[in-house]
C-alpha cells in the first residue's frame, strides 16, 4: 500500500482549511480537530463524507486512523 499517512496530513496534502472541510461534512470546525486525534472510531456515514471530500479511498482513510487495512483488497 505504500506510505501510510496520518489523517492530518492528508488533509493538509488536500489544501482544505478545517473550515472547508467541516462545511463539506455538515459539521461545525471542532469536529475535524476531534476526527484528526488517534483513536478515534469514525460512523461509517462520517467515513465516507470524509473519503468524498479528501478524495481517498475508504481504506486509505481507514489506514490513516490507524486501522489494520492489511486483508483487504
């Protein structure tokens, strides 16, 4: 799979301000600073808006949050 990237930087690699990003998911811009903090368990609805506006795979954003993407496709 290549480098594994934290969620924080693929947000910083996309360009988007937390704001933007927060707008794109419906959320207040709080709420991307508590997405970006490990451990964190995402809905799967939060996983995909997310995926949309990062351009990344579900499995990429998966990794990010440091889940074992390993046995998947």
């Amino acid at each position: 799979m290549g480098e594994i990237k934290t969620l924080k930087q693929i947000i910083s690699e996309s360009g988007l301000t937390h704001q933007q990003l927060a707008d794109l998911l419906g959320v207040k811009s709080p709420r991307i600073s508590e997405l970006i903090r490990p451990g964190q368990d995402l809905r799967m609805s939060t996983s995909i808006k997310l995926a949309k506006a990062l351009n990344v795979s579900l499995k990429t954003l998966a990794a990010s949050i440091g889940q074992d993407v390993s046995d998947i496709p």
